[in-house]
C-alpha cells in the first residue's frame, strides 16, 4: 500500500506556466508545482536544502528527489527542444498594492502610508489585510525593506505604479512579481485574477 503524500507548501504562484521552442517538440514535459517550487527555493532564492525542505514542508531526502526530477525535467526540456508546461495547483493568491485610503484604494504609490494584501481565489476575496508601509513618512528606500514585509505576507505580486530596478531585482528574488497599474478601485479589486 502506498504511503500519503505529505500535502506540500508552496509560497510561489508561477505566472508564466508554458514554454514552447521555436524548434523542437514532440510530447511535452510537465513540470509539478512542487518541483517548480524547489527550483525557485534552491536555484533561485539560494537556500540550503535543509531550509528549502522545510519551507515547503517535507523531509530534506524527499526535497532531494523533488529538486533532482525538476533539475532532470527542465534540462531533457532543454537539450531535447521539448515544450515545458508547469503545472500550477496554487488557485489563490495574494496582491499587494500600496495606498492612501485602506477603504476605498484609489492611487497607488510606493510612498502611500497603507500596504493592503488581498487574498484571493479567482473572482472570490478570501480576507483583506491592511499593514503600515514602513517607507512611509522615511528616508527607507522601497527596495531595502518592502520585498521582505511582501514576502512574509506571502505576497504574489505587487500592483504599482512605478518601481527601481533596486525594487524589481529584490522582488523577484523572492518570487514576486510586479504588475503596473496607477490606481485600484474597491470593484476592480475581484477582477485582479484577469492581470495575474
């Protein structure tokens, strides 16, 4: 009898899920969730496996093997010319976008005194969180401490109206990803799931 799979943590919801070689095919490669996941902890965040088994709540043998199929999967995709689809079971996620107004949104702007994260499943609101955006009223530049507030909100992309390379780079690095958009209403806030 086969053992339970241990159900896995994913802080990560790829947005670009399908990759097609101008030459090449034949059958296509999946890549899972999980495996794409521990591609982003280990080869692009840089963590140790031990901590990158942890965050996505499995045994370090187990993140192994998921990281050494995903490694596996994207070079035979490589080498061979192959298409590569990656399979996304996250179906919520969060936006982040920074305000004036925590009620009713409007512009948006790095430097507004309101971080507000959306949580969201399609056109459905899960919960709204408002958080005191720590560059406001500062001298802190965006870059230096809004991608790790984002992060530990578990933050999928940031809706902005601008942002520094500084701040892109430090984002991305932790797997979120910008979307610009100059202001937000309280009714465009269900339709989000259209831009992501």
């Amino acid at each position: 009898m086969p053992r339970t799979k241990t159900k896995r943590e994913f802080s990560f919801k790829p947005r670009f899920k399908h990759f097609l070689p101008k030459e090449g095919g034949g059958e296509a490669i999946r890549l899972l969730h999980e495996e794409i996941e521990a591609l982003r902890l280990m080869d692009y965040q840089g963590l140790y496996q031990e901590d990158a088994a942890q965050s996505m709540g499995v045994s370090r043998p187990t993140f192994s093997r998921i990281v050494r199929n995903a490694r596996m999967k994207v070079a035979t995709a490589l080498i061979n010319g192959k298409e590569l689809i990656i399979e996304d079971e996250r179906k919520d996620f969060r936006v982040a976008f920074i305000c004036g107004d925590s009620e009713n949104f409007g512009t948006l702007s790095l430097d507004a005194p309101f971080i507000v994260v959306a949580h969201l499943e399609g056109e459905k609101i899960l919960g709204i969180k408002t958080v005191a955006n720590p560059v406001h009223d500062s001298s802190i530049r965006p870059g230096s401490i809004l991608p790790k507030v984002l992060y530990e909100e578990n933050v999928n992309y940031l809706l902005t109206d601008k942002a520094g390379e500084g701040l892109k780079n430090s984002l991305l690095n932790r797997g979120i990803f910008l979307i610009k958009k100059e202001a937000l209403t309280k009714e465009e806030l269900t339709k989000l799931y259209l831009l992501v």
